[in-house]
C-alpha cells in the first residue's frame, strides 16, 4: 500500500480470508497506518479490526492486539479498543505477561483507564514486574501522583533479590527519576549488574544502565567492561560506555572494544557486535571494522542467515561502491537458494530490515520486484 501498488479494498480483502483473528487484526492495523484511505473504507477497515481483536481468544494476545490497533481509532472506538484491552490484561493469569500487557497499553492510558493500570501494576507481587510497569505507566501521571508511583517503582525495584531483574528494573526506572533518588537508583543498580556472575548477562546489565551513568558511576562501570573475559560481552559493554566518556579514555575504550570485537569466533556475534561499535569509531579504525563485519557477515554458509547479518553491515557501508557490490552478489545468491523454497520464505527474505537501505538496484527494478510481490500475495491463499 506504501509504494500504491494495493488499494485498501485489495487489503480490506485479504484481512477478510484471514481466518485466524490475531493476525486479521495485525493486518489490520499496520495497512491502516499506511496508504490513501477515504472515510468510509477506513471506518470499515477499522471496524474489523477491533471486531478481529476482541474475538482473540488468549487475554495476553488479545490485550496486545487491542494497544497496537488503538493509535489507529479515534474518539469512542479507541476508547472501547483501551477499555478491552486493559480488561483483557488484568485478566491474565500470569504476571510476567500482565506486567507487559500493562506495559503495552500504558502510553495510551488516561483518565480511569490509567488510575486502574496504577491500581493493577500495584497489586502486581513480583516485585521486578511491578516495578517495569510503574514505570511503563508513569510518564501519563504528573505531580504528586507521578512522584507515588515512582517511589513505590524504586523501592519495589530495590527489593528484587536477582541481580540481573534488579538492574534491568532500575536502568528503566531511573531516566524519570530526578536527584537524589535517581543516583540511588543508578549506584543500586550498578551495584547488582557487577554481582551477576553470568558475564553474558553482566555486559547486558552494564549496556543497559550505561546511557545513565555519569562520574565515579562510569568508571566503576568501565572497569567492570574491561575486566569481562567474554569477547562478546566486553565489546558490547564498551560499545555501549564509549558514548559517555571523553578523549583518551573514549579512545582507549573504543579500541579494547575493537580488539574484543575481533577476537570474536562466531560470526554473528561478530558481526552484530562490529555493527554497534563501527558508528563510533573514525578513519583506519572503522574501515577495518567494516572490513572485519562485511567479511564475517560473508563467510556465513546459511543463505537465511547470512541475510539477516548483512542487514546490519548494510547501512553502514552505504556510501560504499566496492562493499556494496558484494552484498548485492551475496543477495543474488540467495535469491538463487530462495527459488526452491516458498513464497513466504522468499517474501521473508525481500521484507528484511535495512537490506534494502541504501537502494542495492535501480528504481525500476525495485518497482518491478514490488510489482510481483504484489501478484504473487493476490495469489496466495490466505489462511
């Protein structure tokens, strides 16, 4: 619908066959972002997905369902759609799964709909799932109440006996609190991502609080990175550190990140690690590491694979000539492997994020491939 090659009815059509209502109202709601719509076939399209989205049976699935199509009703539509999905969500069983249902709705929520979610996320037990959607739901609140909400975030964050829940819920919580409280919760949370024992997930602690650290607070942090034995885990720390610091320590963080990065033996991980600390680095430095990634990303033998890890080298190397005539090699090669497979699997290939960014063919051929796309989903049959 994007590109005009669908009108609204063709899609109004498809959602039609659909016969399993979670994805009719998945449909459903991303062609209603996109594309020329007039009225009455967006009040249709509309009315079918929030009737597909309450027919889903599972609470956790349907309330999901319910705060991804409401951006795209208005007025008493929307109100319903928020109304059932916070239904939906506090009917869950599970409170993991109601903690991210609440999560879900929660930018949307206002009024009683939100004093209900606060009242919801309070009488949540789990203390790490509590705090997350405290902190989900308070950016809506405002003064005296928004303060309530946070305080009863941190203090439920700092009573999470797991290291790795405690750090990931204080790095959330944090960015909304102010003063005292917010370095209390920084120095707390630091404090239980350095006790992790699992150095995997230490480094996925770090990254996460380090966009918030500042002072003696990122040099303990950049301590801890450089000590983690894991490549992986030390090279995604310090790509996620570099930012904050300055000058010799930027420099000298960026280069043990590399060399990390480098000693890396799995491919993907490589790769995945080279394309986050690549747009920090400059001169001789990043063409090596774009080097070492579009390399790495090339040896994969797997052609599915391969595509998703050149996804992330793609845009790096954008302005590229050379690099970019490999990629489009290595895609061609795919869509070689890809004839034998089926539609969906070559549909799947063709929708990777960023493959296509920069423009890997020319104009019209980008047409025509639309162009197919689109006959080759009228032919389909839908299920």
């Amino acid at each position: 619908m994007e590109l005009g090659l669908w009108p609204p009815g063709r899609a109004l059509s498809i959602a039609r066959r659909l016969r399993e209502t979670e994805k009719q109202a998945r449909l459903l709601s991303l062609v209603l972002g996109t594309g020329e719509w007039d009225q009455n076939r967006r009040h249709e399209a509309q009315q079918l997905a929030l009737q597909a989205a309450q027919a889903i049976q599972g609470e956790e699935y349907r309330a999901k369902a319910l705060a991804a199509l409401a951006p795209q009703l208005a007025g008493a539509a929307r109100e319903e759609a928020l109304q059932q999905g916070l239904e939906a969500a506090l009917a869950i069983q599970g409170e993991e799964y109601r903690a991210k249902a609440l999560v879900a709705l929660a930018p949307q929520l206002s009024g009683p709909l939100l004093q209900q979610g606060i009242q919801a996320a309070l009488a949540i037990k789990g203390r790490g799932y509590q705090a997350k959607a405290l902190a989900a739901l308070a950016p809506q609140l405002a003064g005296a109440v928004k303060d309530v909400a946070l305080r009863q975030g941190l203090q439920a964050a700092l009573t999470i006996r797991d290291e790795g829940y405690q750090a990931s819920a204080l790095a959330t919580l944090a960015p909304q609190l102010a003063g005292a409280a917010r370095e209390e919760a920084l120095r707390q949370g630091l404090q239980a991502a350095l006790a992790i024992e699992d150095e995997g997930h230490r480094a996925r602690a770090l990254a996460a609080l380090a966009p918030q650290l500042s002072g003696p607070l990122l040099q303990q942090g950049l301590q801890a990175a450089l000590a983690i034995q894991d490549e992986w885990g030390r090279a995604s720390a310090l790509a996620a550190l570099a930012p904050q610091l300055a000058g010799a320590a930027r420099e000298e963080a960026l280069q043990q990140g590399l060399q990390a990065t480098l000693a890396i033996e799995d491919e993907w991980g490589r790769v995945s690690a080279l394309a986050a600390l690549a747009p920090q680095l400059a001169g001789a430095a990043r063409e090596e590491a774009l080097q070492q990634g579009l390399q790495s990303a090339l040896a994969i033998q797997d052609e599915r694979t391969r595509t998703r890890v050149l996804a992330k080298v793609v845009p790096l190397i954008a302005s590229q000539p050379e690099p970019l005539k490999l990629v489009c090699t290595s895609l061609v090669e795919a869509c070689l492997f890809l004839q034998a497979k089926q539609r969906r699997d070559l549909l799947d290939f063709l929708a990777t994020p960023n493959l296509f960014v920069p423009a890997l063919v020319p104009p019209e051929a980008t047409a025509a491939i639309a162009r197919h796309i689109a006959e080759i989903c009228g032919e389909w049959q839908w299920e």
